[in-house]
C-alpha cells in the first residue's frame, strides 16, 4: 500500500504544477456558513475537491468543497472552502489529509474557523469564540497507528496547541471593531447528532465553552507537524443553561454563523496582515 507521506508528496506535486508553483503562507480552513470569505480573496487559481489527487469529496450542506488560491491582505493564501468531518463516514486520515498537503505546500500557519454550539450561559449566537484549548471526545484519533517520523513524533505535546498571540491580537481587534468575542474551550464531538441536554450540561461541567463536531482532527495533525493553529468559532446555536435550548436545524447554523461571517473575516484579514 502507498504510504500516507508519498500520496501527501503526489498531492502537493499535482497542486504545484496546477498553479505555477504558488507558494501560500497561509493556510484558512471556512468553516460550516463561512463560505463566503472567498468572496474577499484576489483569487489566482482554484480547483474542486474531485480534481485533486488523494483528496476526499465533500459532502455536506454548506460546504462547497474546493482549495482557492489568491491574496489575501496583502498575504499569499490557500482556502479549503469546505472540509472534511468523521462523521460523514471518512476515515481520519481522510479528514486530515489536506492539511497534511497544506503543511507541504509551505504554509507556515493555519487559520480554522467553525460553527458551534455555545455551552457557555456567556456565549451567544453570533458571537465568536477564539479557542485556547480543547476537549477531544471524539472517539478516533487521526495519530494512530504506525508513525511516520517525515511528519512528526510518536507523542507530540499538547502544550500550546493554539496561538496565544493571535489569540490576544484577536481579541483586542475584536474590542475595537465592536465585535463580541470570547477566549475559550472547545469540545469535539463525533455527531452527526447535536447532543442532549444532559450531555450540554456535561460539556459545561467538564470545562468547554462551545462544542462543534470538526476541527479537533485538523488540529492534531497540524501540530504533529508543527505546524501553527488558530481557531475561530462562531456560536451557532446556544445550549446551555437548558431553558436556552431550542430545536436546532442545519439551515438555522448556516444563517446564524453566515450573519457574523463579514466581522469574523475582518479580524481574519487583520490577522493575516500582522503575519
Ligand atoms: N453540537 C455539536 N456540534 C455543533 C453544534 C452543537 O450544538 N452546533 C454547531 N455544531
């Protein structure tokens, strides 16, 4: 069987010759409802998902499911528009695979944003909450199995995970601009179901702030990579205290986090330009 390191390696070849060999600093995962970003990139080059070799296909209601190459203040970046979650029936490595390309492509930090829902009695729709550190409960891990040290240690830390600087840049930006915002603690789930309330509360409990089904994977591998991550995520539905609950739909997710995308991309583009 092809090893994981060589189809990364075929990947990252197809894209380089696909694009002239444009060199991305920058890499920006738009999260479910984030789509929209793209329409802010000085787009060079762009290709679906089903043209790239070794790539998934997304699947998902809201995820368009292609990489976009461009300029983005003033920075050279690729954007996965549309990602790859466990619970559409990928493998882990599937998920994680672009990233991995990514990482070979020369980024040399990694932007991800989501939808997610709030267990935090603070955290409301539209607001947005830059992640300072997770809980994984998902109940696979892309690392498993033999390692490749080409990519990466065995046991890679989990110190520092998320960039504190961006985080703090973040949230002064946001100050500025007006924009509620938070620092706070991710908790990853496998889904596709949202949770009960009894498992929101728990999710309280334990120490998150808002819980989502993605980003958790992506995460991992980046780091097993050294690769630099930061995390935006925009509440999407509000699950804790219960009276706050309300039935949730997909639709409902996609227009609350579509609403606060123009003020999550301003602070991204500040980011970037602070690179
Ligand atoms: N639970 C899990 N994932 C989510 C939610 C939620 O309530 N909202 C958006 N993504």
């Amino acid at each position: 069987m092809e090893h994981l390191f060589d189809k990364v390696q075929e990947t990252v070849a197809f894209l380089h010759a696909y694009t002239q060999s444009f060199q991305p600093q920058a890499g920006i995962i738009l999260g479910t409802g984030l789509g929209n970003l793209t329409d802010s990139i000085e787009i060079t080059h762009e290709i679906p998902y089903s043209e790239i070799p070794h790539f998934p296909v997304s699947t998902v209601e809201g995820h368009a499911g292609r990489l976009v190459f461009g300029r983005l203040a003033g920075k050279n970046i690729v954007a996965m528009a549309g990602r790859f979650h466990y619970y559409e029936g990928y493998s882990m490595q599937q998920v994680t695979f672009p990233i991995r390309v990514l990482k070979y492509l020369g980024i040399q930090q990694l932007f991800i944003s989501n939808a997610a829902g709030s267990v935090n009695a603070h955290m409301n729709v539209g607001d947005i909450v830059f992640i300072r550190d997770h809980i994984n409960l998902q109940p696979e891990n892309p690392l498993r199995g033999k390692n490749d040290e080409r990519f990466g240690l065995r046991f890679p830390d989990l110190l520092n995970l998320y960039n504190k600087k961006l985080n703090n840049k973040a949230l002064q930006l946001a100050k500025e601009l007006g924009i509620p915002a938070h620092i706070g603690v991710y908790v990853a789930t496998q889904g596709p179901n949202l949770e009960t309330p009894a498992e929101y509360r728990f999710f309280n409990i334990i120490g998150g702030d808002v819980v989502g089904m993605s980003t958790v994977p992506e995460v991992l591998v980046a780091k097993h990579m050294q690769l630099p991550v930061w995390v935006a995520s925009v509440v999407s539905n509000k699950c804790f205290p219960i009276e706050e609950i309300a039935e949730t739909t997909v639709e409902e997710v996609i227009n609350a986090v579509a609403q606060t995308e123009p003020k999550l991309s301003k602070i991204l583009t500040h980011l970037l330009e602070s690179l």
